[in-house]
C-alpha cells in the first residue's frame, strides 16, 4: 500500500480527515523509517491523533514524512483538511462534565476540598469511594503471595525428596565400595577419593558435576583438605545429608578414624546387609507408588469402557 493512501487510515480523503491518522514509523515492504512531522501539533500530532475542532469548522494543515534508509534521506509533504465531526452523546456528556469540573475548580480558589454539586448540565454527580477497590487490590495482593509461597515451598520439598531418594537409592553401593576398600587396606579417606574418582568418570562428557553423593563426598575431601580433621569432617557429612543411615554410617567411620575400632570390617558386613534391605524396601516403595499412579488412568478407563458399553442400551431404551 502507497504512503500517501495508508496514512489516512479510517479517513476516505485528505479533503475530509475527521479520524486520526495512521502515520507508521517503518515502512516494512520498503525498509524505510519514516518520521513525520506537523505544522500544527495542537491540531495533529506527531502520532496522528487529531485535535479538538468545532464541528463544520475545516483547516487546513501540512505533515510532512521523513523517509530514511541507512545514510539516505527524502521528504514528502501532504495537505489534510481537517474538520470538525458530529460528537457522540457520550463524547458530549464527557465534555460537558470535564467543563463543569473546570468551573468548580476555579470558583475553589486555594481551597483543599472541594463542595460537589448535585448535577453537571443535567448529569447526577455521585461521589464514591475508593475504600472497597483498595480492600480487593490488598486481598488480591496477599491471595497472589500466598500462592507463590505455597508453590516456592511446594517446588522446595520436592527438590529435597528428590535428593534424599537419590542418596538412599546410592546408598547400598556406598556401602560396597568402602567394605570393599577397607577390605583392602584403604583408609576411609582413600576410600572416599576412589569412589569420588569413579563418579566422576560415570559423569565423563554430561553436564553433570557428578551425583548428589559425589558432591557430598567432594565437599568432605576438600573439609579435611582444609584442615578439618577427618573424624569432624564425615560427622558433619552424616548431619548434612541428615538422612538415618548416613548418620549411622559417617558416625562409625568417625569413631573408626578417632579411636581406631578393629571391628570395622565386621561393622560393615553387619551396615551392608541393613543397606542391602534398605535396597529391597526402596524397590518394594517404588513398586507400590507406581500401582497409585497407573490407579488414576485405570479408573478413567474403566469409566469409559461403561460408556462405550451402556451408551448403545440407553440410546434404544
């Protein structure tokens, strides 16, 4: 569409321009900017709306467009004859209420309040407050935060069940690795370094930093690299899971560094046959949550397979 037509939007000429003009900004076929500019801002404005006129009354104005692609520039003028139209009864209310308001304002002075008449040219004036929208905006507000409250705290406790799952599901292989590296003369502390080494090599090329437990156990090393001492640094890692078994467990290779028990082997046999039956709990767990959840889908199932079935008696009954 040409320039010259497409300003003039829901106006039929530029002899007779009673709507505001469509003056765009970019001409996307052309990849031209386009700037406009008036000579009488009161009467048309850089963005096309047309100013107050009295109705019959025609004047003539010039807008002139900017064109613009990169370093090029060129001008086109055009002449609108702007008239005044027929105002609506709404557009008249309007008016005559906004210059019976201008009245009483002036005829206030300096006063802070302002005494409301009955009518404006015919129209009641009734005062109203704005008490009960504040009331709801407050009550919207807090019903909103509550909301985002509940769902922050909801999004929360699932990251957390979904943490401790995965370190009671790792749990039983913890329990081999250290029995088996005890075993075989490691010190607790090698032990850890191993199985930190070995899960990092299972998250080789992921965008995973390993397991929950491998960060667990990296996050040890570097305690009792930084001085924490080995007893302290797998007692805190125990009360940081916070999980029963952990605790169990980091509480005796704690006593085993501090006190140096000759038991251990026999410690961890008797620790890895409770994780081999936390193992089977888990799977137990697992198999019984996922009957719930195919409940739901079977339920809907059912209850279509009794449409399909009793549709056909119904309609013939």
């Amino acid at each position: 569409m040409r320039l010259k037509t497409l300003y003039l939007g829901e106006n039929e000429s530029p002899d007779e321009v009673i709507y505001d003009l469509e003056l765009v900004d970019h001409l996307d076929a052309l990849g031209l900017d386009v700037q406009w500019i008036s000579e009488d801002n009161e009467l048309v404005s850089s963005d096309g709306r047309i100013g107050d006129i009295a109705e019959g009354e025609g004047r003539i104005v010039s807008i002139t467009a900017v064109l613009t692609y990169r370093e090029l520039s060129a001008e086109r003028t055009y002449q609108i004859r702007v008239c005044g139209r027929e105002e609506t009864g709404r557009e008249k209310a309007l008016k005559d209420i906004r210059e019976g308001i201008r009245e009483i304002q002036a005829g206030s002075g300096d006063s802070s309040e302002v005494a409301l008449p009955e009518q404006i040219n015919g129209y009641a004036v009734r005062p109203t407050s704005g008490g009960g929208s504040g009331l709801m905006i407050l009550f919207l507000g807090g019903f909103a935060a509550i909301c985002i409250w509940g769902g922050n705290r909801s999004k929360i406790r699932g990251m957390e069940k979904k943490r401790s799952d995965e370190l009671m599901s790792e749990y039983p292989e913890l329990v081999d690795k250290l029995t088996l590296y005890l075993g075989a003369g490691v010190t607790v502390r090698g032990a850890f370094a191993r199985i930190v080494k070995s899960g990092r090599e299972d998250c080789a090329g992921t965008d995973q930093g390993g397991s929950v437990l491998t960060r667990e156990l990296i996050y040890t090393l570097n305690e009792i690299q930084a001085g924490v001492s080995e007893s302290e640094a797998y007692y805190n890692m125990g009360h940081r899971i916070n999980l029963p078994m952990y605790i169990k467990l980091m509480s005796l290779l704690s006593q085993n560094v501090k006190k140096g028990t000759r038991d251990i082997l026999i410690m961890m046999a008797g620790e890895e046959q409770n994780a081999m039956q936390t193992r089977k709990e888990m799977a137990k767990r697992k198999g019984e949550e996922a009957g719930t959840k195919l409940l739901l889908p079977m339920v809907v199932l059912l209850g279509v397979v009794m449409v399909i079935v009793m549709l056909p008696a119904i309609i013939n009954f």
